[in-house]
C-alpha cells in the first residue's frame, strides 16, 4: 500500500504514513494501491481505478522509528550466527533457535573432537608404538565419532551460511518488514 498525501510505499495494511495528516478537504492523491499521483482529488484512481479511500477508512502506519535493513544486513554478516539481526528485526525465536542450533553444534564439534583425541592417544603406546590391537577394536568408533563430528560442523556452516544469504537478502530485497510488521527503512 501507499501512502494517500505522499505516496510513500507502506506495508500492507496502512494507507497513510506517520509523517502526514490528511484533513477531509486535503483530497487523497496518491492512490492506497498503485501509488500512482491523481491531478486533483477523485473518487476513484485515474490509473488502475481503484476506489480512493474515505476520511474514516484511512490507517495511520505506526510512529515507530523504522528498522533499518542495512543495520540488519551488518548483524547478519558479523553476528548471525547468533541471531542478532532476527532479534534486532522482533524475530526473537528465529534469532534464538539460530543462536541455539550454532552454539550446540560447535559445543558438540568440540567434545567429539577431545574424545577423538583422547581415544587416538591411547593406540599409541610406549612412546609413538602404534598399538595396533587397540586401533582395530576402536576403528569404528573413530569413524563414528568423526562422522559426528562432520554433521556438527555441517550444522555449524548451515547456520553461518544461512545468516549470510539472510544478510544479502536484506540488503538487495525492498520491501521488508520487521516483527510488528513495520517497513524496514
Ligand atoms: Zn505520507
Ligand atoms: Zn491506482
């Protein structure tokens, strides 16, 4: 929708934005649905024959200072794998399932990676002898806990990468809107 003084683009469910007022005599302009500027005040939109709205179905769009998307952008490129950005927008649980999926996984990639560490030092014995024995009755746990390993480290990059695409898509995709539904700047 749009702006009915100013035209100014506003989500979808607003047709006057916080920086105007519209007394009845003011006309309304700009259409709610195209956007487009009509000469003079018309029942209904030159361009695309919408019907204008009246004094009384007029929305006024919330006086909150807009988000902005390249503050947003920025969080998700330096902080979103812990979910800065879904938290800055209002998206709370997005940005702690986000942060709680990272943290978990780099968590996991850690202690399978001390286990491995722990376990591979026991085959070698009495100083650098390969104790092959011990390294065959182990052989599939190792390659357990390293396939383990590798699903956390996918995990971790799914999130990092994810963050990154959501960071772009902020900065190129107009249009958005915050938690409360408000455009982001
Ligand atoms: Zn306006
Ligand atoms: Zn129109």
């Amino acid at each position: 929708m749009f702006c009915v003084k100013c035209g100014k683009s506003l989500p979808g469910q607003y047709n006057l934005c916080h920086d105007c007022t519209l007394e009845p005599r003011d006309g309304t302009r700009h259409c709610p649905s195209c956007g487009a500027e009509n000469p003079k005040a018309v029942q209904r939109c030159a361009a695309c024959g919408t019907r204008m709205p009246k004094q009384k179905q007029l929305r006024r769009a919330p006086t909150v200072q807009a988000r902005r998307r390249k503050k947003a952008a920025m969080l998700a490129f330096f902080l979103g794998v812990f979910g800065v950005q879904d938290r800055y927008l209002g998206f709370h649980k997005r940005g702690n399932r986000r942060m709680i999926q990272f943290i978990l996984s780099v968590a996991a990639m850690i202690v399978l990676l001390i286990a491995l560490r722990v376990d591979f030092s026991n085959a070698i014995v009495n100083g650098g002898q390969w104790n092959t024995a011990y390294a065959d009755s182990h052989a599939v746990l190792w390659f357990l806990l390293a396939g383990l390993f590798a699903a956390g480290l996918i995990s971790a990059l799914w999130v990092w990468i994810t963050s990154l695409i959501h960071g772009v898509q902020l900065l190129v995709r107009k249009g958005q809107v915050d938690a409360e539904g408000n455009l982001l700047e």
